[in-house]
C-alpha cells in the first residue's frame, strides 16, 4: 500500500505494471547476489574436522552446498571435481577433499570405509520418487533441463529405477550405520522451514551465524541451480511393480533411522 505519495508517483506508467494501479505496485528482486552473504572464504584454519555433506543424487546436494556456503561465508568442498560446479562459484570443488579448507564435503558414497573417513557426516534426505525424477532429468539433460517423453517411456528409465531405487535405499542405510556423528535433513524440511534448518546445521557444524546472513540466505535460496518452472509428467512413469518396490524401501530405511534414535521419515514419503 502507498504510505508517502511522492515516494509511489504514479506518472510514469511504464514502470507500473499492475492491473490495480491504485492500490498496488509489483516489487521485483534482480538476480543480483546480496552483497551480505556474497563473500565467501575458505576456513581461516585447517579443520582436522572432515564432516560430509552426502546425499543420494537428486537429493538436493548442491542446492544445501549453496545455502551453507551463504549461510557460513565459507566454502564447501567435494569428493569429486564438477567444472560446471566450480565455474558457478563453488571455488571448494577444485580443493582436496582432505585439505581442510572447507566446511563440508559433498559424497554419494556409501562404503563402510568410505563413510568412516569422515568424523561427522550431514545426510541429506529426500522423498526417493523425486530423488530419482531429479536424477534422471539430470543424467538425460544437465543439472537445468528435463528428460524427454521419450526418456520416461524407455527402457534406460525401468533400469535407472531398477539399479538407483536399490542404491537409494544401500546408501541410508550405509550411512545410518556407520556414520561416528550423524544429523538427518530432509530435503522438504528445508523447502518449508528454511532458516530453523540452517540453524540447526549451523549448530552441528559448530558455527554462529549472524541473523543477517540468514536473512541474506533467505532471500537467496535458490542460487544457479534451480530448474526453470514446473514440467508435470503427462503420465506416472513408475509402474506399480517399481512403486511397490520403493515402498519397501521407505519402510526399511524409516524402520532403520528410528533403530539409530533419529525421527524417522517425513509422513508424505509413508506409502499411502
């Protein structure tokens, strides 16, 4: 609403865009990072710490890297190198995993040796049918684009189910297992309850962040890796063979997580 008149003048129309020109003005947010949380650091101190960041793919893994990273002010790392990554602004990817430099460390591992490497670990959670529609938009057109009609009704999806839904339910598991220090965060939690998430993961890190960053991260959650728009399938691509499958998954891994002591799974993953 219009509180001083000379601060809402109404004679240039062409920057009003609004059917309700009298009563409102739309407010646009460029894509310009917030200079409050822009910088970023590597550690000003090597941690003898090595906490993870894993995820199964299409978790969300980069898009929790970016809001740690604008969270903290410091950079996350990687078990990998992905020059796409590294060319959008996460510097950490190019360091070796083991320097010490950075905050956390993204893996989809999930050996017993592999996952006892780290003191701590962040796992990263979410509901296995949109892990594996993100994954499989990824592995068919990049970390923005959608897989085909053509794609879903293939052969190369049943057996990207077939092998990943396995992998889905082994790497919880995994983790949950023998993971020395865990904290369980679940992809739709952060979609709903962002800054009380960040805190959290904040507190396991053992870092303090002020409330401005927050804030910064608030209004820039999103960051480069956000797939335009929605593309709603036409079609359910998981049969009920492959949804019965996934539905035993769920339940093991819920079962699994309570067993550790830790909330089990978000209700909306429970099969209905």
């Amino acid at each position: 609403m219009s509180e001083q008149e000379r601060m809402c003048e109404r004679g240039n129309k062409t920057n009003h865009t609004s059917p309700y020109e009298q009563d409102y003005y739309w407010v646009y947010s460029t894509p310009v990072l917030d200079a409050t949380c822009k910088e970023r650091t590597f550690l000003p101190q090597k941690s003898r710490t090595l906490v993870a960041l894993s995820s199964f793919p299409g978790a969300g893994n980069t898009w929790l890297r970016h809001l740690i990273e604008l969270a903290t002010g410091f950079y996350t790392g990687s078990y990998y190198f992905d020059g796409s990554l590294y060319n959008k602004g996460f510097k950490g990817e190019k360091d070796y995993w083991q320097s010490g430099r950075v905050i956390c460390i993204k893996t989809h591992e999930s050996g017993q040796r592999e996952i006892e490497m780290f003191n701590s670990a962040i796992l990263l959670m979410r509901n296995p049918y949109r892990s594996l529609i993100a994954e499989f938009n990824r592995k068919c057109a990049g970390h923005l684009g959608y897989a085909s009609d053509v794609h879903w009704r293939s052969k190369e999806w049943s057996e990207f189910v077939d092998s990943y839904s396995t992998w889905w339910v082994s790497h919880a598991l995994a983790w949950v297992r023998f993971a020395h220090r865990l904290l369980v965060v679940h992809f739709e939690n952060l979609q709903k309850d962002l800054v009380p998430q960040l805190k959290t993961i904040s507190a396991f890190l053992n870092i303090s962040i002020p409330d401005e960053r927050l804030l910064c991260t608030e209004s820039n959650r999103d960051g480069l890796f956000k797939r335009s728009g929605s593309r709603s399938l036409t079609f359910d691509p998981f049969t009920p063979e492959m949804r019965a499958r996934i539905d035993e998954y769920i339940h093991t891994v819920d079962k699994a997580l309570r067993d550790r002591g830790i909330s089990g799974l978000p209700q909306e993953y429970m099969p209905r």
